[in-house]
C-alpha cells in the first residue's frame, strides 16, 4: 500500500491578481486555500502548504507551511520539488490554491491511476483540458525534478509526459477546475453568493 501526503500551492505572485496572495482572497466569506483545505480533508489527512509569502497568515490553518528553495518564484514545479524533497510519503498529491471545487474523488483517482500503470505521476484532465497542478508525484521524482529545474525548463506538462504520466479524465466534473485569476473574477463570485 502507498502512503500519500498533500500540499497546496499558494507560492506564486499572482500576477493577473495584481500580486495579491491568491490563496488568501476571499470567496464566500472565506479564503481561497480554507475552501481547498476542506475538500482536501475529506480526502487525507497529512496535508501542507507551499507559500513564499504571508507565511504568518497562513498559519492560522493550523498546518505545517513550507517555501520554495529556489529563489525567485519560479513556479509551480519549484514548490513540487521542495514538495518531494520533505515528504515522508511515497507519494505527494498537489493542488493548486486557486480552485476551490476540487473533486472529492480527486485523490482516489488519481491513486487508482497510479497503481494501475505503476507510474510515478497522475495528474487531472477535465476532456477539453489538462490540468498538471492537480497531481500525483512519486517521491522517486525528485532527482528527476531537480535536474530539469536545473536545465533552466519550468514546463510542468512537458516534465510530466517525459515521465509517463498518466492523463486522468475528470470530464464528468468539469466545473471542480475552475480557477479564480482575476480580483474581478472573484468579485463577481462573491457577487452572485450574496
């Protein structure tokens, strides 16, 4: 049996959020990652988060909070590596802050995936797109990882597919993707809950 860990990635600069935190924006009432943490829980319970910033802010979650140790901000696989790095699991299920529908069948999936091919990466399709962010990693990876970040690449789905990764079809829960990049995005959102 494989022991599996999460984290949540809330390292970015949200650029189309004007460089606000985007797990710390507010959507009905709560912050972003609050809304991911829950659906998370009912899947596992080892979960971490991955922030370069508001670190104190963060911690009100009550969970252990890492940076990346690449400087600079250098994307999503940045946090992955340092993901992999401290893990203690076989493997690390990853999401990403900004959607906070995640299937509830996210991790089971992508497990069953995983187990099935024996391969060392799944990660979420919806039919019409891919979604790297939402993945499963073997720790294995990491070496793997490190020497692509050093080669100067940051393309996840590139890294993935010269892995074997396994494309898993969510296409029956379309909507669990949607991710909040603009401060008017969610506005809007907040908006219609009202």
């Amino acid at each position: 049996m494989i022991t599996i860990s999460a984290v949540i990635l809330a390292g970015g600069k949200a650029r189309r959020m004007q460089g606000a935190d985007k797990g710390l924006q507010i959507l009905a009432g709560k912050p972003l990652v609050e809304h991911i943490l829950r659906r998370l829980q009912a899947q596992l319970e080892d979960i971490a988060i991955n922030a370069n910033r508001h670190i104190e802010q963060y911690q009100q979650f009550g969970l252990p909070i890492f940076s990346d140790e690449l400087v600079d901000f250098q994307g999503p696989l940045s946090g992955i590596l340092t993901g992999l790095k401290r893990a203690e699991t076989d493997y690390v299920l990853f999401v990403p802050c900004d959607c906070p529908f995640l299937p509830l069948n996210l991790l089971e999936k992508l497990k069953s995936a995983v187990l099935i091919s024996q391969s060392l990466v799944a990660y979420a399709s919806d039919g019409e797109r891919e979604h790297p962010t939402f993945c499963l990693i073997s720790r294995q990876l990491f070496s793997a990882l490190s020497a692509y970040l050093n080669q100067g690449e940051r393309r996840m789905l590139q890294f993935m597919r010269e892995q074997g990764a396994i494309a898993v079809d969510f296409s029956e829960q379309k909507d669990a993707f949607h991710n909040f990049n603009t401060l008017q995005e969610l506005a809007d959102a907040n908006h219609q809950t009202l």
